[in-house]
C-alpha cells in the first residue's frame, strides 16, 4: 500500500444510523484515533424513523432535531455522495465510486437496506421507494402541490406514510395484500382496531391487491394491480420492504447468509473488518442467529460495534426491540410479529393489548406491546422463559 492515500485507525462504510452510534461507541474507548466515514447519502447521519412519523405529525418536532450531529461529537470525518464500489481485504483499503483509494486499519459495513420496488417509469421524480432525507423532502413538495397520493404496501413504510399523509390533509389511498391491514402480523381483532385507524383517519385502502407495475400517462401516474384494475394519481410511494446492501460484502468474499455474518463481537471472517445494523447476522441470546432492520438494533449494536473495534472485548448481548406508530397508537415488539405463529391475546383495557406469538410446541417466540409502555424487559422475560401454559403467560404482562 502506498502512503499516498488517506488512511483511518477506523473506517466506516455508510453513514446512517449504524455510522453515527459506531463513531460514538469508538470515541467510549478511543479519544484519538482517526475515524472516517463514507456515504452515499446527501445528509450527514440522521434519525431515520422521524422521516416517517414526527417530521409529518409532531409539529414542535422541527429539521433541525433529525440529524445526529456525529461529526461535532465525535470528530470523524464524514464525505458524503462517496459510494464505495470494492474492498481490497489484501491491501486494507476501500474504492470509491471515482476510482480514490482510502485506507483502514479497521473497517466496518453500515451499508443499511435498500427499498424494494417494481416496475415503473425510470426517473420519474413523483415515483418514492421511501428510505432517505432527501426522499422525505421530496414528499413533502409533491404532497404540498395536492392532488391524490397513492401508497403501495401495508408493512411500516407504508402504513406509517399512508397515515402521515392523510394526517396533512392529502388525499391518500392504500394498496395492500393483506383482506385487513395488518392481519399477517396481527390477530384478526387487532387488526382490525388498526384498520379503523385508517379508515376514520380518512385512508382510502384497497385491500387483498399488490401493484405490479406504474404507469405514468400525461401528468397522471396509474397504478396496475395484480387484478388488471389500475388506480390513478398524482404520485406514489413505495413501501415494499428492503433488502441488505450485502454487495460489497459478496464482491469481498466474506461469509454471508441473510446477511452479513458476525460472531458475537460483531466481527465479520476477515479479523479486520466488522458489520453492523441492517445488513448483519449476529448471534442473539435470546433469537438465536437473525438480522434486524430496525432502529434499536442500529443504535444499539453501532455503539457496541464501535466499542469492539476500539479493542473492547465484552459480547454483544443486547436483543432489539421494534416499533411503529399511526394514528397516535404505538406498538412495540421483542422477537417473531407473526399472525401465522399462534397468537394469544391478553386484552388489557383502554385499547391495551399484549400478544404472545408461539411455536409449535407452545413456546412463546415473540411478544407485541399495543399501547403498552415501559415492558419491553418483561417481554425479552418471556421469551427467555418460554413457558407454555397460556394462564402462566396471560398473567406475566399486565
Ligand atoms: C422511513 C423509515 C422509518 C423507520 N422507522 C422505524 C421505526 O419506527 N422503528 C424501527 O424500529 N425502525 C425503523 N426504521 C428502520 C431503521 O431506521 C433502520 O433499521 C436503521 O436506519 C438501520 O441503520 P443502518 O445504519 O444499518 O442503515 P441506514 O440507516 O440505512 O444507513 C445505511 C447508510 O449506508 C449508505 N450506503 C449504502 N451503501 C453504501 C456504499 N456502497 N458506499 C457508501 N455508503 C453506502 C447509505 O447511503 C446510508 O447512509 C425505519 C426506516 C426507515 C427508512
């Protein structure tokens, strides 16, 4: 390796949520090593679930509370619009998409998840697979201008965009697979407490539909669904999920199954290089080996990533929790959300529920907080306990 080009005690690739918490977790263990972070994005790194929920609902919730400020409090030296295009495991050192050369002592991947979409016109700029700042500020010009949104899927993205939108007065509809939306995840009562949700905050839906393709004609966008029917609009979101940005992982031949595999310091096959966030698969105490795309896990295991690179030594032991929230009905969640799996539900009163999601054998494999606060620990409980007489269970979260 020549000593012309630029190296870092710490390099991170990507310059999301995981960037931010890493730089965080390193500065915990090292005040003076070098920290450089590369991203494809246009923003410095921000928190990700405001662009979907406060930004369009909390009003004293301003722009200015959505970056994280890494760079002021942590010192890293962060280029944004730099796509890094390969690894040279041999050599240490990482390509950017204008062919310059960076160098690492130790790298870590925060490439985070990239949105799924479907066929559609190509750069047309009123057509959203919802992930970025930059996505968020265009929908809010294109929801500003009128006219009728349409929203395809009823995961998160979809359900939480569908709602921030009807909630600013925008003529929304939603296009979903499920006969109620949520019912894959939720048991059908409580799916359909949070199809009400929609229906009185004034979301068109159009269930048990998928959108194979967008048209655009004129100035009209024409969702085609899967029964030949085609809903017209103005513009429209995506929110069919994301997949892992693994390619850079695969290009380098590190060992990869869902996701980037990591032991439990969150180190990757090459002793130098470490994954976090979206893309890793980590062994959980409680889950067992899994990948989650959500924004407790990249808070959490970025900082207990950066901590292993700048030499600390304690597993990784957190299990995540995730959330979502619409219509001012906030659910949390420890392990398997999953209507197929078996659920048990304990209504608590004052539209207040907790699910127990089981295996076969009984076994409690994921919890669900409706409404319920301050429980997440007694739900990571319950699955660590795995009990399975569903009296001992209705009684463990009241
Ligand atoms: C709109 C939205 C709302 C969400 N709301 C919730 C929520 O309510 N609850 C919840 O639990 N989770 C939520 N999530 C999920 C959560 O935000 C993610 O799990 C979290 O951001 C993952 O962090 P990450 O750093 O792994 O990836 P990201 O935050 O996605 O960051 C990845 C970064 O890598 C960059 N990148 C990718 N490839 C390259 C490359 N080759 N070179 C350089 N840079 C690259 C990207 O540009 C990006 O900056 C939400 C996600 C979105 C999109």
């Amino acid at each position: 390796m020549g000593d012309d080009i630029t190296t870092y005690d710490y390099l991170i690739i990507g310059g999301g949520m995981v960037a931010d918490a890493a730089a965080r977790g390193i500065r915990e263990r090292d005040t003076a090593g070098t920290i450089g972070i590369l991203s494809a994005d246009t923003d410095e790194p921000y928190t990700r679930p405001a662009l979907s929920k406060k930004l369009w609902t909390d009003p004293d919730f301003t722009w200015d509370q959505v970056p994280l400020n890494t760079v002021a409090d942590t010192g890293a030296e962060l280029r944004l619009n730099t796509l890094v295009t390969r690894i040279d495991r041999f050599s240490r050192a990482v390509e950017t998409g204008d062919g310059e050369l960076v160098g690492y002592r130790r790298l870590l991947l925060a490439t985070g998840s990239t949105p799924r979409t479907i066929p559609a016109p190509e750069g047309d700029d009123r057509i959203l697979a919802f992930r970025s700042a930059e996505d968020y500020r265009r929908l809010r010009e294109l929801a500003e201008r009128g006219g009728r949104i349409i929203v395809v899927g009823g995961g998160y993205i979809g359900t939480e965009i569908a709602a921030a939108l009807a909630q600013n007065g925008v003529e929304t509809e939603l296009v979903f697979a499920d006969a109620t939306l949520g019912a894959s995840q939720f048991p059908p009562a409580l799916a359909e407490r949070y199809e009400k949700l929609f229906v009185d905050g004034g979301v068109d839906l159009v269930p048990v539909r998928r959108v194979e393709e967008i048209r655009a004609e004129g100035n009209v966008l024409h969702a085609v669904l899967d029964d030949g029917q085609e809903r017209a609009g103005d513009a429209v979101v995506i929110g069919l999920g994301a997949d892992p940005v693994v390619d850079l992982a695969v290009a380098a031949e590190l060992a990869i199954d869902d996701g980037v595999l990591v032991d439990e310091h969150l180190l990757t096959n090459d002793r130098s290089i470490w994954a976090a966030g979206d893309i890793a698969e980590y062994p959980d105490p409680i889950l067992g080996r899994t990948r989650v795309e959500h924004v407790d896990n990249a808070n959490e295991m970025g900082e207990a990533v950066g901590r292993s690179m700048a030499g600390e030594e304690t597993p990784y032991s957190h299990t995540p929790y995730f959330y979502s929230q619409v219509f001012g009905t906030r659910w949390e969640a420890v392990g398997t959300v999953d209507a197929s799996c078996d659920p048990l539900t304990v209504d608590l009163g004052d539209d207040r529920a907790v699910v127990y999601y089981r295996d076969a054998s009984g076994a409690p494999v994921g919890v669900l907080l409706w409404n319920v606060e301050d429980a997440r620990d007694l739900a990571r409980a319950v699955l660590v306990d795995r009990e399975t007489s569903e009296d001992a269970l209705r009684a463990r979260i009241r």
